[in-house]
C-alpha cells in the first residue's frame, strides 16, 4: 500500500532547503518518492494520505545507548513508581540495591525504548551487552549502531547539538528506508529550541510506531 505523509513543512536532510507542504510517499518499507504535496497527491491518487502538523524530518538518533538501557533503570508506571517514583535512576549504588535481573533489565529498555520513539528517534548508538537489551532494542524496531562520538547520554536527541541537524539520521530521498519523525513545531527554527517531546508521529520501516493521542 501506498501512503503520502505530509505536513506544513518538510526537511529532507542536512543543509536541504525546507519545502513548505511537503511529502513523502512510502512503498512498504522504503521511499518511493519526496515533493511537494499537491504534485504527488495529482501522481498517485489511491494513496492513503496521512496529514501532520508541524515539520517532518529524517528520524533522530541517539548516542550512549549503553548508558541509557544498561546503566540506567526505567521503573514501571503505576506498579513500582510509587516505591521508586517515576524517574529514571541511574548509579551503581542505586542499580545495586535493586537487585535487578535480566529480565527486569529487558523490561526496563523496553519502556526506554517506547520513550526513544516518542521524541523522534529511529537509531540508537553504543554496544548493549546485555541479551535481554538488545533484544528489546531490536523489537522496538530502532537500528542499533557502533558507539558513536562522545556526548552526554540522554534521551533527547537534540541535547548538546548545536543544531537540530546534526540529530538527523540518514536524509528523506526515493529509494531510503521509510523512517521519519513529525514535530508539532512552527518550523525549523522552533525544533531544536522545543526539543523532541513535541513530536507527534514516528515512522519506521513504513509502519508508523509512535502516534501522540
């Protein structure tokens, strides 16, 4: 099936032009085609269209993967936040006195992962040692990538980037895998300074896994 995601702006990749009304039209798990709107609207009529707020780009990557899902514990909301509280926590004194198992370690990544994806991200880069990890990782349909350069861990993607750009993963062409984000943003200007949690859709391998209600 054919689906044209569109929204009132469109970034395709670093240091590409913005296109006001842009879209990008996906052919299962790829690209098929990126233009305006209404040019491709016209060329494939039947496609299920898929209308956005705000800018669509290149999904995000993450850096210190490792850090994320094997050093740091999600608690799980509502069963042990109100022992724990609803914050990350993250120190071997603090991870030791959990006790916590591999399976726990897996379910914890898996509720990360779920964070990961509301804000945008599509990659995640750092070496996961731990099985239950990666497994979760790879379920979660993110791409997992050698360590990346050195940068403060942190769920957002855009923390410590001096533009939203060098967030991107990969640049929206015909032929690319179909992976994208959506932010309830103006424009370009606005994403970096309102941050990923104002994304809105997510879209790996043509399936669109994360939806804002």
């Amino acid at each position: 099936m054919l689906t044209l995601h569109t929204a009132d702006v469109l970034l395709s990749g670093p240091g590409r032009a913005p296109l006001p009304a842009g879209a990008v039209l996906v052919e299962g798990d790829r690209i098929a085609r990126v233009g305006p709107y209404e040019e491709l609207a016209a060329a494939w009529p039947h496609a299920r269209v898929r209308r956005w707020p705000g800018v669509l780009t290149p999904g995000l990557l993450v850096r210190g993967a490792d850090v994320l899902l094997e050093r740091t514990y999600y608690p799980d909301d509502p069963y042990e936040t109100a022992e724990l509280g609803a914050d990350p926590i993250s120190g071997a004194e603090a991870l030791a006195d959990l006790k916590l198992t591999e399976a726990r370690w897996g379910n914890s990544a898996r509720r990360a992962t779920q964070k990961l994806l509301a804000r945008g991200v599509v990659a995640v880069a750092g070496r996961l040692t731990v099985p239950a990890v990666r497994t979760a990782v790879v379920r979660s349909g993110l791409t997992l990538l050698p360590p990346a350069a050195a940068g403060e861990p942190s769920l957002d993607p855009f923390a410590g980037r001096e533009s939203a750009e060098e967030a991107f993963h990969g640049v929206l062409e015909a032929g690319a895998p179909a992976r994208f984000a959506v932010f309830a943003v103006a424009g370009p200007a606005e994403l970096l300074a309102q941050g990923a949690t104002t994304c809105v859709a997510t879209v790996i391998g043509g399936r669109l896994l994360h939806r804002r209600r």
